[in-house]
C-alpha cells in the first residue's frame, strides 16, 4: 500500500497524522481522514488527529472582543503582597479554578491540558519584574482570553524537549490603553500526543 502522498497531504493541509501509542502513525485513522477531505471536495482544511481545523474562520462565527485588562482584577488583589512561592502557588490555584479544572477548550475544538510544569511556568512569568504586571492581568483575565482567542498558525518543526509542535491563538487586549496581540501556545506534547496549555507569548507580528 503507497502511502507517502498521506504525508505530503498531510503537510500541504496543515493536518497532524494520528499516531497510535508507541508513536506511530495510525494508517487506517489517517486514511479515514484523507477520505472525510475528498468527501467534501478536496477544499478547506481537514481536520487534524485532535478535532480541530488550521482554519482561522473556523469555530465561533462571532468577531473576538478586544480583552480589557483589570489592574483591580480577582487575581491582582489575591497576590497582593505575595511573594515566591507564595504568590506562584496563588497564581497556579487561580488559573485551575478559573478553567474549572485543569482543561481548556479553544474555539475550534482543540482541548489542551494544564499541568504542574506549565503553571508554575506561567505563574512565575506573572512576577512583578518586566512585563510581569500585565502578565498577572492577563491571567486574571484567562477565561475571557480563551473564549476570544483565535487560531492563528501552527510550527510542526517545533525544537523543544517536551513538544513535537505548536498551535497559536491570538487575542487583542488592551491594558492601560495600550493594545498588544498575544498568543497562546498551546503544544503538542512528544509523549502523549495529547494538547497542553504551555504559555502565553506576545504577537511580534502585530
């Protein structure tokens, strides 16, 4: 059975194979997926081994909002004086009661998990040093981030010990007046193949 065009496919339509657990790529499943495109004409994108579409129309119809920022948010007023450990163990607890648990879904039904490693990671990179005030803004705000964030593009050649690539959301938001795009990013982790919510970057590009 030939199936290097899948792979060329594959690329060409921004689509990850399904691989099965040891890491291999699942025939049949991708197979299934290629059929489901030409099915449909061979046109728009397909979608890809975890339920979502490289599409940035896809998902949600209704326009993103531009997220304001609140210095007097929840999370600004619960880390208050905190500091260290203290306010990252503040900071993670918040992001997991907010999201409702330890699971996000973005707007084109990719679901992407939160784990220890990426909290406290996030929650450190929200200290009050550089940039890390408007960070703890924007964590304060992370649920209305995630309902207005919108794919924007995908690295499968990501470089990282931990993921095997890379999905990116982008949302508008406004603090102090200011509007700055950030993203994100969401990866592909190498070992489970499952999606986790790695961090939040800023959009250089807009």
């Amino acid at each position: 059975m030939d199936i290097g065009f899948l792979f060329g496919w594959a690329k060409e339509q921004g689509v990850d194979l399904p691989t099965k657990a040891d890491g291999s790529i699942n025939i049949p499943a991708a197979f299934a997926l290629y059929d489901e495109w030409k099915k449909k004409g061979g046109s728009g994108k397909a979608k890809d081994d975890n339920g979502g579409t490289d599409s940035k129309g896809g998902g949600q119809e209704d326009a993103p909002d531009v997220v304001e920022l609140d210095e007097n948010s929840e999370l600004m007023k619960r880390v208050e004086g905190l500091k260290g450990r203290e306010r990252t163990k503040a900071i993670a607890n918040y992001i997991v009661e907010v999201l409702g648990g330890r699971s996000m879904t973005l707007h084109d039904g990719i679901s992407a998990v939160v784990d220890n490693a990426d909290l406290i990671k996030m929650a450190q990179d929200a200290f009050p040093h550089g940039r890390g005030l408007r960070r703890t803004t924007e964590l304060g705000e992370i649920a209305k981030i995630i309902d207005n964030a919108r794919y924007s593009h995908s690295d499968y050649n990501a470089r990282h010990n931990k993921f095997s690539a890379f999905r990116y959301y982008a949302v508008k938001t406004r603090y102090k007046g200011e509007d700055e795009t950030i993203l994100l990013n969401i990866g592909k982790n190498k070992f489970t193949g499952k999606y986790n919510f790695y961090t939040i970057t800023v959009d250089d590009d807009k």
